[in-house]
C-alpha cells in the first residue's frame, strides 16, 4: 500500500540549484492577509504522518480517524508556555522534504517521544531518497525562529555538534532498529546504519537538508502575491543564503537550504494550537 499525503500547500517561490542549493516555500495571502491559519491546518495536516509509525500511517482512514489524531497530537505538546515549538518546524521539514524532494522517511524523532513535552535529541529528519544510481541518506535539521540570521546559526551549531564521530555512532545505533520494512531499498539503508560501516561512507551519500521558518520582512511589507514580492523574497533568501555559508563554509558537506518566510511566528502557533488543544 502507499501512504497518501495532503495535497500540497506551500509553493516554491525561489529556486538555486547550485551549492548550497536553495528552496524558498510560502502559504500565500487572501483577502489581503498572509495565510498564517492556512498554514497551521496544514502542519496540523501532517501530524498522523510525523508522529505514528508507517502501520499506522496506513491504517488511517475514516473508521479510525479521531483515534489516530489523538495518538498524533500525544507526541506533540500539550503546555502552552514554550514560545519556540520546534515542533512545527520539525513537521515543517519533513513535509517539505517528502512533498518537494520525494524522499521517503526512515524515521521521525517525534514517534520516540515518550511524553508530550520531550524533547527529542538529533536529526530532526532522516529520509531516504532512492534514485537509479543509488541512494541518499537525508539529515536534516529544523528551526522555526523570528530572526532568521540566529536560526541559521544555531542550526550550523548543530550540525556540528552532530557529525562528531561519537555523536553520529551513537545515532546510528538508535536508527538501525527502527527502519520499517516498506523503507525503500531498506537492505542498503541498513548496511549505512550498521555498526561496521565507516561514516565516511554515510557521509559520501548523505545530503543535510536546512530548513529555516523565519519572521520575514518580505512578507509583512504586501498583502497580495505580485511580481514586486516574488522578487522581494528572493532577494531576501539569497542574502540569508550568503549568510549561511559564510557560517558554514568551513563544514564539508552537501546541504539543502528550505527557507519557509512567515509573517507572524506567534500568530502560527495559535492557530496551531488551537486545533492541536481539542486532541489532547
């Protein structure tokens, strides 16, 4: 069977191909404001497919809806009082990497949280991305800030922190025993995840996909899609695009920039809680 994921949201609003490669994606406006409700209810959307197990993922259905929603909604939070919510770019990740990239995922951290308001070291993602001349292993880091130059350098900070060998041996001994049978050529995933395997190997194959949602000037100066604000967006991204390499340029690695520019982080996470509270 094939999971079947909501209809796409976000469009890319700007695109760079070469290193590191860029994707910008956007809700949009109507009826003169930004869409920061549109936007919760589709991260909300997504919560059974980041917070359940592939066999849940296909069980779901109408007899079972509310059920699986409120097994979602536990491994999400349930205070109030954390301005951050990483969670939401957690989610954000995952959606952008399987919507716009195709990737499938091999894990998602929020399943191994064992209470609401846990906070789950490591890559916030790891898909996998099967192509005909191999495979790429997906590791990705999320931030979901206001200030967009701070989330790009925290989230250097951790990638750093996490491809320290000790870190990434003791990641993988949590990953292997949790890739599920319908993982894409699952045989050579587990071969990257096994303990005798070099991580240089992993390395060579692997790409870090970065994805920043920020407060963005941008879309608080318009109120309408227009030519003006695509092209005030994507001068925006590729300054911050300039900013993350001069942070990152001494690391080694094969990155996939995903900016998301908001209008009101606040605002996304009330309208976002709102529907999460009814489920737990």
């Amino acid at each position: 069977m094939i999971i079947k994921y909501p209809d796409p949201l976000l469009e890319i609003r700007s695109c760079f191909l070469d290193a590191p490669a860029l994707i910008s994606l956007c809700a949009g406006y109507e009826a003169g404001s930004w869409r920061s409700k549109a936007l919760a209810d589709h991260i909300f959307q997504w919560i059974p497919f980041v917070a359940l197990d592939q066999e849940s993922q296909l069980s779901l259905g109408a007899h079972n809806f509310l059920e699986m929603i409120e097994r979602a909604a536990a491994h999400i939070y349930k205070t109030k009082k954390s301005s951050s919510r990483g969670e939401l770019g957690e989610i954000l990740l995952h959606l952008a990497c399987v919507t716009n990239f195709n990737t499938f995922p091999i894990l998602c951290k929020l399943i191994l949280k064992t209470s609401s308001n846990d906070t789950v070291k490591g890559f916030d993602g790891i898909h996998v991305l099967a192509k005909e001349s191999g495979i790429e292993l997906w590791l990705g880091e999320s931030k979901f800030y206001g200030d967009p130059k701070a989330a790009i350098r925290e989230a250097v900070t951790s990638i750093k922190d996490h491809i320290v060998p000790a870190f990434m041996n003791t990641e993988k001994a949590m990953v292997v025993g949790h890739v599920g049978e319908g993982v894409p050529r699952r045989d050579e995933v587990l071969e990257l995840f096994r303990k005798q395997t070099s991580l240089d190997r992993l390395f060579e194959i692997a790409v870090f996909p970065i994805l920043i949602a920020y407060e963005s000037k941008s879309v608080s100066s318009f109120d309408r899609l227009c030519d003006e604000y695509r092209v005030r967006v994507e001068e925006e991204t590729i300054e911050l695009r300039k900013y993350f390499f001069e942070c990152a340029k001494n690391i080694p690695l094969k990155f996939q920039l995903i900016f998301v520019p908001i209008h009101n982080k606040q605002d996304v996470i009330a309208h976002f809680d709102k529907r999460l509270e009814s489920f737990v």
